[in-house]
C-alpha cells in the first residue's frame, strides 16, 4: 500500500504534466486547455493508483485475484468519448479538433504512466509531446505552404456559371481541385473549393485570375 506522500507526489506530478501540455494548447484556445488536461491527467493517475492499490484488503482470499491492469485498461477507452467531443466536421474536407483529441489521449496514458509510478517515462512523454505540439509547428507550416491545403468562397452573381469558374481554376496545371460545391441565392450563388497542391504565390495569382471574371463579386480564402 502507498503511503501518503507518494499518492500526494504522483498526483501532484500528474497535474504539473497535465498543465505543461495544457498550457500550450490554452493559448492557442483550443476546446481543451490547461484544466481539462491537468483533470484528465491527474484523474488517469488516480484510477492507475485505484487499479494497483485500492483493493488491497481483500487480497490473500481464498477466491480473489487481482488484475492492476483491469481499472486502468478502460482510462484508454474512457477518454476516446472526451476526445469525440472535440473533434468538429465544419464541412467536407475540413476537420478541426484531431490534435486536440490525440493529445487527450496522450495525457490520459502520462497520467497512468504517473500513477503507476513510472516517472522518468511520463516525464519523457510529456516532453515528446510539447515537442510535437508546439516544437513540430515550424516543420508542418514549412510543408503547408508548399502544399497545404487551402479552402476557396467565391460568390457570383445570377448571371455567373460555375463551370466557368471552375475552368478558370483548371488553367493551373499544379493545382488538384479536392471538392467543389454551390450553394445558391436570391442574388446568386456562393462557390466551395478545397485545393491542394499551391502555396501562397500561386494562390494570389489565382485570385487575380478570378477577380477578373466579370460575374465574380468577392471572395474568401484561407
């Protein structure tokens, strides 16, 4: 049975892994910040500490044997209905949250690692993780110009065609046109493009292209 101080000490280094991973996703205001992950952290800790030591006084019966692994095991599949929550479909093609909820489940298992006592590979997680968050983003936004994906508005008026439109994209050899949508109204019709496959210079060169459609009233991109 653990004694006071090393409850109190892996519970205490649960929340201070939990927060260091929080933390960076709280200042990008992510759905799950510093809180959530010091919570999902020291809770894994806890049912870690649950599954090894709570049953300690029914152990050397005659009919019971003990599982630590039994508790701790449904942490793993508990967490994915936390994670599900953060996780947005804003439209085809478009997914926010994936991040966030694999890092829910990476706190979740820091925290087991925690809990059962295995502090140097918790603390080695969670550096890999911040690492992976916050380190890995120079890496990904040097790939995302050269090929990322970018999502395309462009509203038109009634007299517009969108198979013009779409024409006018397909001038550019290097672009992949990944869906295309219209959405109509009363004074015309708003046109979805997802594309892949430009980086910044081409996709100013588009939107020239564009603007210089004669039904073209305006445009979004990001």
């Amino acid at each position: 049975m653990l004694d006071w101080n090393e409850i109190l000490l892996r519970l205490f280094l649960a929340a201070i892994f939990g927060a260091a991973v929080g933390i960076e996703r709280e200042r990008k205001d992510w759905a799950a910040g510093m809180r959530t992950h010091m919570m999902v952290c020291v809770g894994s800790a806890l049912t870690m500490m649950v599954s090894s030591f709570g049953f300690s006084d029914v152990l050397g019966s005659e009919y019971v044997e003990l599982d630590p692994s039994r508790v701790a095991a449904q942490v793993i599949s508990g967490i994915g209905f936390l994670g599900a929550g953060t996780i947005l479909f804003l439209k085809p093609a478009t997914i926010k949250g994936l991040t966030t909820a694999s890092g829910l489940w990476t706190i979740a298992g820091i925290g087991l690692a925690t809990g059962g006592g295995m502090y140097f590979a918790a603390g080695a997680a969670t550096v890999i993780a911040l690492l992976i968050l916050w380190g890995m983003q120079v890496v990904q936004k040097k790939f995302a110009l050269k090929g990322g994906a970018k999502s395309l508005r462009i509203t038109a008026d009634d007299r517009a065609v969108s198979s013009q439109i779409l024409e006018t994209l397909w001038e550019f050899p290097s672009l992949e046109v990944t869906n295309f949508s219209v959405t109509t109204s009363d004074n015309g019709f708003d046109v979805d493009v997802a594309l892949i496959g430009i980086n910044k210079k081409e996709m100013a060169q588009i939107l020239d292209k564009i603007q210089e459609l004669p039904t073209v009233s305006g445009f979004v991109w990001n």
